[in-house]
C-alpha cells in the first residue's frame, strides 16, 4: 500500500488537485531495508542541486531528512520503495512529497535485451519529472519486443538507459560512458568501491561490439546483466558480476538518524 505525504502532512484532494498534474519538479528514488538507505548523502546533494537550478531555492537537508524520517516512521515499513519528490506549480519555494511503496526485490532479472534509440533527455544531469519523451521511446522499445533501451546522441555516442546507468565489461574492468547523463547514485556508490580498473571515456555505438559484457545499474538493482544491445550480444561474465557483488556489498546502509544534529 502506498503511503503519501506532503510537507509532512498526508495527501488530500485539495492538495492533490493543486500539485497534479506536476509540471515542474524533480525527484529522487531510493530503497529502504531495516529503516536504512544506501548513500543518502548522495540523494541530498541531488535534491538540493536540482532544487537551486530549477527553483532557485533549495530545502535544507535537515528539513528533508526529518520530513522523510516521518513519513517512513507513519507507514511502518522497515522495508520499503522511497521517492522524494519536489514540485511546484510555479517556479517558487517547492512543495516536498514523500512517497512510501513496497519493497522491490534487487535480485537481477535475466539478461535483458535492449536497443538503442537516438535521444536526448533535457537537463540530463537532473532526475526531472519531464518524461513524456523517455516514456514514448520506452513504449516504442517494448512495442519491438524488447526490454529496454540505451539512449545515443546525434553523433552515435552511447549515453544512459532508460532509468539506469550503463556500465561496460571490458574483460578487467569497467567502462563508465562519458557525456551528459545522470550520474545516478547507485552509479556513484559502485563506483566508489569497485576494486577493478575503471574507466569513463565516450563510446560510440560501433565500439559496443568490442566488451565483453554490459550491466545496468539503478536504485532497484546494482547489476543487472545485459544479454543484447541491437545485435550484439552479451554472455554474463562471472568476474564482472563478482567485481559489481563485492563493490555493492561494501555499501554502507544507515539510519536517516545518522544524518540528523
């Protein structure tokens, strides 16, 4: 069941009809296990970073930090999906909705299959609300019978998946590929404690051919195997699954108490 609040008070009508559709906002998603969540510094910087660019103004990190402590605390899931959104009609002081679903299972699905799509997310380095485009491509991908998508830009140069970070398995190490995307936290926290070689360079689309494996990483899951981009395909290197295993297991998860004075 879905818990929701907003500005610490829960939903009613009169507040869902002023706040939706939601035009303009950002947001951040996160899982909860035992009232802890994986590197929520780094959901804060994301929050307050995106609030100073789009709004001018940001909430301070406290403020957000209680304001979801509460919310978590008045559903009673230790464990649990988190979406912390910000959103406001007009370009002034956000409203802040906390979000509280049931836990999804981080267990990696079977190698997916994916394709690329020439796309470019406006405002890539921010997590918005403005994705009718990345719906309509996702829609066209699943309508061509595939799992999922990897966006490229106008120059064949590979970017990010849908609503994941793509990571490259080149037989030793990983490859990050450059250009403007969201630096996604569960990105960050691998890649903060992976004990392989590492790599962030641009790749281009007739490069894809040369790794030997390729993963997607995002808050539901920090490695999720790739069997297929268009017509290349993906076996599961048992060495880059253990290389993501080991990084992710060296993730600290805390208590939203830890971040409080």
């Amino acid at each position: 069941m879905r818990h929701i609040e907003v500005n610490g008070q829960p939903l009613d009508v009169e507040t869902a009809t002023r706040l939706i559709p939601l035009p303009h906002g950002h947001f951040t998603a996160a899982q909860v296990r035992g009232n802890r969540i994986a590197g929520w510094q780094h959901h804060l910087r994301r929050l307050r970073e995106a609030s100073r660019e789009m709004f001018g103004w940001a909430h301070e990190d406290e403020h957000v930090t209680r304001l979801v402590q509460a919310a978590l605390a008045a559903d009673g899931r230790g464990d649990a999906s988190l979406r912390v959104i910000m959103a406001t009609p007009k370009r002034d002081e956000p409203d802040v909705l906390v979000v509280v679903d049931d836990p999804v299972d981080m267990t990696p699905a079977p190698p997916l299959r994916t394709r690329t799509a020439r796309y470019e997310r406006e405002l890539p380095w921010v997590k918005h609300l403005a994705t009718m485009g990345l719906l309509r491509a996702h829609h066209q991908a699943h309508a061509a019978g595939v799992d999922d998508l990897i966006f490229v830009d106008h120059g064949g140069v590979v970017l990010e998946g849908s609503i994941w970070n793509l990571a490259l398995w080149d037989g030793d190490g990983v490859t990050w590929p450059a250009g403007p995307v969201l630096d996604g936290v569960t990105q960050q926290l691998v890649r903060d404690n992976l004990d392989v070689p590492q790599r962030h360079r641009a790749v281009r689309v007739d490069e894809l051919d040369g790794f030997r494996g390729a993963f997607f990483l995002n808050s539901q899951c920090a490695c999720q195997p790739i069997g297929a981009i268009d017509a290349v395909e993906y076996a599961v290197p048992p060495d880059a699954v253990a290389a993501f295993e080991r990084a992710w297991g060296r993730v600290s998860w805390a208590p939203l108490t830890a971040y409080l004075t």
